[in-house]
C-alpha cells in the first residue's frame, strides 16, 4: 500500500476515534445557518475557503453527501493523479474538512489538483467559477440518498443517531441535516447544467453503465484514454472490488461507506405518505426542468 494511502486511512481513522469520545451535542456545528460534523470541518478552515484560489487545470468534484462522491473520487483520483504516476496526496481530499493549515498544504500542492466538496454552490470558493475549474457533479435520486444518509448518521460515530427513521426523514426534508438541503443545492446546479465547465453525472448513470461513466468523465476532462485505460479505471470502481479492499483504502469508514450501493433500497424505509411528500418537494423544486428530466425520478423514486 501506498504511503500516502496509508497516512490518509490513518487520519480516517482518527476522525473516527476522536468523533467517538464526543458527545452528541459536540458532534455539529453551525456556520452561517448550515450544520457541520466537528469532528471533520472547522469554522475557520470554512472561513479560509473562501479565498482559496482554485486553477483552469484543477479538477473539482461536487456531491451532496451521499450521492457516490467516494465512487467518482475513486475514478477521477485514476485519472487526475495515478494516470499521471502521481499518487494521491495523503490529506482527506474534502477542502472543507480539516484546519486551515491543510489548506496551506493543499495551496502548496501543483496543480493539476482534485478539489472534493459537499458545499452547496454559494459556499464553494468563488475562484473556482471565476477560473473556470472543471467541475464533475454527482447526484443521486433523493430517496434513496436519504436512506443513505440516515444508515450513515446511525452507523458512523461522525454524526448523532437518530432513534427513528421518521425523525430523519423530517429532519432531511427541511434540510436540517449536515451540508443543508439536498434540494436546494439541486436547485442551484439545474441553472448551472448547460455551462461549459460543469458535468453533471448521476449514480444512477453510473450504475446503469460504468464504462460509459468513466468515459463521459475523461472527455469532459480532456483525457485521451484508451478503451483498456477505460475498462481497468472502471473494473476497479466497482461496488465489489471497492468494498473488497476498503479496509486497506478507506479504514473504519470503509466499513460503514459501502453498505448495500444499489438503486431502490428507499422502499424498505420509505411510507407510502413519505414518498408522496418526497415526490410533491422533487416536482415543486425541479419538476419540469432539464436536471429533473435527467434524474429521471419517475424511474428511480416511483414504486
Ligand atoms: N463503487 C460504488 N458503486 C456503487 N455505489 C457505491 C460505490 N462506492 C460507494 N457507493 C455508495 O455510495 C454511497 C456513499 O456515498 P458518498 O460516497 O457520497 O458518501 S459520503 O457522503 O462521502 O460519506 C453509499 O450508498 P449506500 O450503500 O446506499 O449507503 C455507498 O455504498
């Protein structure tokens, strides 16, 4: 294993140490009217993001929480840093995790950079616009988003655990939960589907045929692959052979990350009222626009 990798799944493994000796309420905090987990972002390394200068040549990838950052991250990692026999750097690739003088680091590193971020779009750097970075946005149907999100606060020590699942979905659908409003954030991408440095991509996509993914991204991002580059890049993604090693690649959070990587897992959890109201806050938020259509939501979150 790779000395970075091994220095990364150690500080992995140290936020989940340290998240575990906290209470509840020292879990979350709030930083202009959004929650965070504490044990993984500061309000100062927040503040600091603000004026980080992002490169034409970074590549960024954006991802409410939940929607398959770890499974893009894990692609474009191949073809941002392995494809050019580089390693990824050993700090978690999150700008908004850590402390400020992580930042410092990562403003040392040359670019071609990979910059990670749940951040709604307001919150991200302004450079990253202004420079015209290239940004890969994953989404995921909303339901089963939740889902995954709400196995995740129960199982990681990161979050506080919920008691029920109802007292999630409430919490989820007024976007009381950390990273805000999954909604939201989909609402401000639809107006941003069209520009020339943004790539939207969803799980679902992914799922349905992974070469293709993996190929849409290397064009979006310039790269000349080859069809075997492809293949291999997209064989390693895979939700077995990921899960098969995540001990040794993601460490304790490994074990709670890849949990079941399937579309529909939502109608063991949802009620037919829940779904309802999901379905009336997805039409009201992006019914009829371009990034609802290609969400397909009548396939993904109809019974
Ligand atoms: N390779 C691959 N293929 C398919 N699905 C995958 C893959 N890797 C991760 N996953 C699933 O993605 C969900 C976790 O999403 P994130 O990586 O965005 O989580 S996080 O917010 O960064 O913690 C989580 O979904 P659920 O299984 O539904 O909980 C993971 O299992």
């Amino acid at each position: 294993m790779d000395e970075n990798r091994k220095k990364f799944v150690q500080e992995v493994d140290k936020v989940f140490d340290t998240a575990r000796d906290r209470a509840p309420v020292e879990l979350l905090f709030t930083h202009k009217g959004v929650q965070y987990p504490t044990t993984v972002c500061t309000p100062e390394n927040l503040q600091a993001l603000e004026g980080f200068e992002a490169n034409k040549d970074d590549v960024m990838l954006v991802s409410y929480p939940k929607c398959g950052t770890n499974w893009a991250l894990q692609i474009l990692q191949e073809m941002v840093y392995t494809l050019a026999n580089k390693s990824p750097p050993p700090d978690i690739p999150m700008i908004e995790f850590g402390t400020p003088d992580k930042l410092e680091r990562l403003k040392q590193q040359p670019s071609p950079r990979l910059l990670v971020t749940h951040l709604h779009y307001d919150y991200i750097p302004k450079s990253v616009f202004k420079n015209k970075t290239k940004k890969v946005v994953v989404f995921r149907n909303p339901k089963d988003a939740a889902v995954s999100l709400f196995y995740f606060c129960n199982n990681s020590p990161i979050f506080p655990s919920y008691s029920t699942w109802d007292e999630f979905f409430q919490d989820y659908m007024s976007g009381k939960v950390c990273w805000g409003s999954y909604f939201d954030s989909l609402i401000t991408w639809n107006k941003h589907l069209d520009d020339e440095d943004v790539l939207i991509i969803t799980y679902e996509e992914l799922q349905e045929n992974l070469v293709v993914g993996v190929k849409q991204i290397a064009e979006f991002l310039g790269l000349p692959l080859t069809q075997d580059q492809i293949q291999g890049i997209a064989n390693r993604a895979t939700f077995q052979n990921m899960k098969a090693k995540s001990n040794e690649t993601h460490g304790q959070f490994g074990q709670v990350l890849f949990r079941k990587g399937d579309i529909g897992d939502w109608k063991n959890l949802f009620s037919p009222a829940q779904s309802q109201e999901m379905d009336e806050k997805f039409k009201s938020s992006l019914g009829g626009t371009k990034l609802g259509a290609k969400m397909k939501y009548d396939v993904h979150c109809k019974a």
